[in-house]
C-alpha cells in the first residue's frame, strides 16, 4: 500500500522531502544518484546539482568507519542495501567530501520499486558530527581520569551518609584501598581516630551547606602509614539540584610531589572548566588571561592568543544595544568590569553574535581573585530572555493589529528621548465611512480591513516611526523629522498608500488625516489635540485628504 501510494503521490512525497531536517538521497541500481533533497546537500557541501548523477566511485567524498579506518567500497551503505536487500538501521559513518571536513552521519536506508519494478536504494541520515565528539570526548576525560595519579571521587549526598560510589586507580595508589573496598562508605573511613581535626570541621560545614572547600587532612593508608592529604571537594548540580561531590585527593608528604601533583590538579580544573557549557574567563577588565573551551567554540578561535589578536578585550565582543550592557556604558576608567560592577544584577547582561550570526544573551557573574583579577561566568539566558520579551510584548501589543497601544505610549514614548526635541510631528487617521463597512460585510471583513491598514502603514513607515493603534479605527503616528513641512510629505504618502489597498470583500477605501508639529515645551496630548481637529476638518472638507494644524 505504501509503495502504491508514494508512486500515485511522488510531488507530494517530494515535497515532504524537502522539508525534512535529515539528509534523504536515493540512489539508482547502479548507483546513480537521482534525488537529493535540499538537507543532503547541506550536510555534504554540495549543491543538489552537484549531487545529482554522482555514484559511490566518484571522488568527491569517501567513507569511514566509526574507527576512522577508511570503508571498503563494498560496505557502502547504498552498496550494502543492493546487496544485501536488507534494511540499514542507525549506521554510523564518517564522511569526507571535497567541500567539508570529516562529518559523522547515523545513516539508516532501504530497497523500494519504481513503477517499472527497478530496484532504487532509499537512504536517510542525519549530520550527528557534534554528538560523536562529544562522545569520543567524554571517553577521553574518563581514561585521563583513570590513568591519573591524582586521587579523585565521587559520592552521593541523596544517599545516607554520602558514600563514594566511584573512586579512580589514583586513589588507590595514594591509600592502598582498591575500588571496591572504598565504594559504599563516607572517605571519613581514611581519618581512623584521628578525627579532631580543623579540616574535618571545614568539610562538614562546606558539604552541609552545599559549598565547595579545599583543606588539608591528616588521613591514613590500608597499611596504617600517615599522609597528609590535599583534599578538594566541590558540588555538582543538576537543573540546581545538588547531585554529586567530586573529591580530588592529593598526598602532599613530600614537597616533590606537592608540586607535580599541583599540576596535575591544574590540568583537571582546566578539563572541568572545559566541560562546562558556560563561557568562562578570567580578566583584569581590561584584558583576559585565560577562558574556557566554551569561549573559543561560541566566537571560532582556536586558543586565548588567537583571540586577542581580534579582540584585545572580551568587552570588544558585546553588541551596541540600549537594553544592555556595551561599551558606550564603560566610565572613565575603561575598565567594564568596574562598570559593570556599579549596575544592579538584572542589568548585567550582555548581547553577542556567534560564528554562525546566532544573537545570544548572556547574564555575567563576576567573582573577586586575587590581584585584581575576576573570574567571569557567561550564562547562557537567551530562552528565558526572548519568552520574557514575548510576555512583555504582548502586553504593549494591539492584540488584532500588532500595531503599539495607548499603554505602550504612555509608559515608553513618552519617555524616550525624541519627544524631548521640538522636531517631532504627530499624525492621527481614520478610516472613511468604516461604520459602512462593518454594517455592509460584518465585522470579521472590518477586521481585516484594519489588519491590511497596519501592514500599509507599517511598511510605508521609517524603523525609528512608532504607529499606535489609538482607538476602533483611529491610529496614531510619532514621527522624528527634520524641518516642520516634513510631516505633511509623510502624511501624504500615507494617504496614497492606503488608497492603493483592494481588499477582496471591501474594495477600496480611504483614510482622513491630520497632522501637526510638537513644539518646544509642549505637552504631547495638546499636540494631539491639535491633529485630532485637523483630522475631523479633513472628514469635513471630503474625507481622504491631509490636514494640516
């Protein structure tokens, strides 16, 4: 039946195709490529054109496996399917083309008939490059871990008494417990009766408050041997829920081997801090000297060198926006930190563009170190931010016209600061004989006639414009102008505008306007007052024309 229906309904089959976010390409018996829907050619850099005839012997891409061993012609996918004439399930492969870098791919595919009973190999896949590092990533960090002489844990608080549940082969090296006689009992086990300590005192206030800390303990081997043990606990969190403490033990007996375990510690917190999908730096406010793998992953920079050479300072990269914080607000002494510093938490947001021209928000946490410097935490609130802005949008929206309403006047326009200025001109209108058209076509026509009145007037407008939906049919304009006679060019175009408009019920119809200037001093609604009289003259005087107060 499926089979039947995809041969009686291939445009629409098509179409459904080219809508899809994985890749779909369908191959011939020989081959032969016969349709590439736009994704495919996407994820493989090449043009749908570019595709199309293609077979597995040309040299534009090659394939490997999930080992990067490159694939024997024979176990290509669509090579595979003719075959075998077996279905492909989730395959993963990695795919070289001349236009793009190794890309990973979770192929699936299968064999359908034409309507002259042709075999023709059906493959879909999906671009899963980012999952598959992230993967081969993860199993890096756990086999550095493990081969690591530092002593690192992890317990769970939901448990009682917080037992470990994973302890690495350092740990063992350090206190001579394997990982099975260490999983399930709280690390005070390493203390013995040696439990009258400062450190011990430290740790439990740290984990009952949910704190990180770092002490030194005096702590015992399976042998009874004394070491002094470097002990750094820090919380993990979930969706703020306190999941787990990582423990990172260090033996600081010896000096020696306090220095290179230090360094090993160093090497641990950078992989942490790499992990973390915030962006986070350390900085002067003037320069930074170090950031995270998330910072040079959001702008395309490869390591801190390469991005100072664009931006001597993190501050170069935050886009001019009057609702956040830019370089326009940095005082006197250039340093943004200190700037920042000085404005409440709910300003301290900033806007950037990514290497793929993606607008992101960011909230920044800015925590004191020593000399000076500040550890700077780029959270990532773009989601909370543009919803907020929806919710608060919809509040100042004419819910029918998307036109501004009397409440968005009052509480912004009239504040900004182009209604300080003399040169400012007022525009109200009114649609002609609108009460006809309600009582002839019915209001769901007159609603529309509205609708397409604002799209007119909106497009005919500047950006800097705002339009008010003031009232049933009557809408207000604020504009910014140059010279006083300005109003009435605007006024006029307007009209025109509007006159040009055919709706399909309504026909034509026509707006009355009146206009006039703010001047120096005065108060807005006289202004308005003012325009409201032009427009009932211009009613008076034949409607669809401007008047000018």
């Amino acid at each position: 039946m499926m089979q039947k229906f995809l041969l009686n309904n291939t445009k629409t089959f098509l179409s459904l195709l080219a809508k899809i976010e994985e890749g779909v390409i369908i191959h011939k018996e020989d081959t032969s490529i016969i349709y590439s829907n736009p994704s495919a050619a996407t994820i493989l850099g090449l043009s749908e054109d570019e595709l199309l005839g293609k077979s597995v012997t040309n040299h534009e891409w090659y394939f490997v496996d999930e080992n990067h061993k490159p694939l024997d012609i024979k176990d290509y996918p669509v090579n595979k399917l003719f075959d075998s004439n077996e279905r492909i399930n989730k395959l993963l492969i990695g795919v070289y083309s001349s236009q793009t870098n190794l890309k990973w791919m979770d192929v699936s595919g299968s064999i359908t008939l034409n309507d002259k009973n042709e075999r023709m190999a059906l493959i879909i896949f999906s671009d899963v490059t980012s999952r598959k590092n992230a993967y081969d990533e993860a199993e890096l960090f756990k086999n550095l871990v493990e081969i690591a002489d530092t002593g690192i844990t992890i317990s769970d608080p939901s448990l009682p008494d917080n037992p470990l549940i994973y302890t690495n082969q350092g740990f063992s090296k350090i206190t001579g417990y394997s990982t099975n006689e260490a999983i399930n009992k709280n690390c005070r086990y390493l203390q013995r009766e040696d439990i009258d300590q400062e450190g011990v005192v430290l740790i439990r206030k740290a984990t009952n408050e949910q704190k990180a800390c770092e002490t030194t303990l005096r702590n015992y081997k399976k042998d009874g041997s004394l070491f002094y043990n470097l002990l750094n606990i820090t919380p993990f969190f979930q969706q703020e829920q306190l999941k787990y403490f990582v423990g990172i033990q260090h033996d600081v007996t010896k000096q020696t081997e306090l220095e290179i375990q230090l360094k090993e510690q160093a090497v641990y917190i950078q992989s942490i801090l790499d992990a973390q999908e915030n962006i986070v730096l350390v900085s002067d406010g003037f320069k930074e000297t170090y950031a995270n793998k998330a910072l040079f992953e959001f702008f395309n920079f490869t390591s801190m060198e390469s991005f100072l050479e664009k931006y001597p300072c993190i501050c170069h990269t935050f886009m001019e926006d009057k609702d956040f914080f830019n370089l326009t607000q940095v005082g006197k002494s250039k340093n943004w930190i200190e700037s920042m510093l000085c404005l409440e938490e709910s300003k301290r947001i900033v806007k950037l563009k990514n290497i793929e021209d993606d607008i992101k928000y960011f909230r920044v946490e800015m925590k004191p170190v020593a000399d000076s410097f500040y550890v700077v935490t780029f959270v990532d609130i773009t989601n909370s931010l543009l919803k907020e802005r929806l919710l608060q949008n919809k509040a100042y929206r004419d819910a029918l016209t998307g036109a501004y309403n009397r409440q968005y006047f009052y509480e912004f326009i009239l504040h900004e600061s182009l209604i300080d200025t003399t040169k400012i001109g007022i525009i109200i209108l009114d649609i002609d004989n609108f009460k006809i058209i309600n009582d002839t076509y019915g209001h769901g026509v007159g609603d529309k006639v509205l609708v397409q009145l604002t799209k007119t007037l909106q497009n005919s407008l500047r950006p800097s414009d705002y339009l008010i939906r003031w009232g049933g049919e009557e809408f207000v304009v604020i504009s910014k102008i140059k010279i006083a006679e300005d109003i009435k060019i605007i006024a006029e175009n307007l009209r025109k505008a509007v006159e040009m408009i055919v709706m399909k019920k309504a026909g034509h119809f026509t707006v009355s306007l009146g206009a006039t200037n703010l001047h120096e001093n005065e108060n807005i609604d006289t202004a308005i007052q003012r325009a409201d009289k032009a427009l009932y003259l211009a009613k008076e005087r034949g409607k669809n024309r401007v008047e000018i107060a």
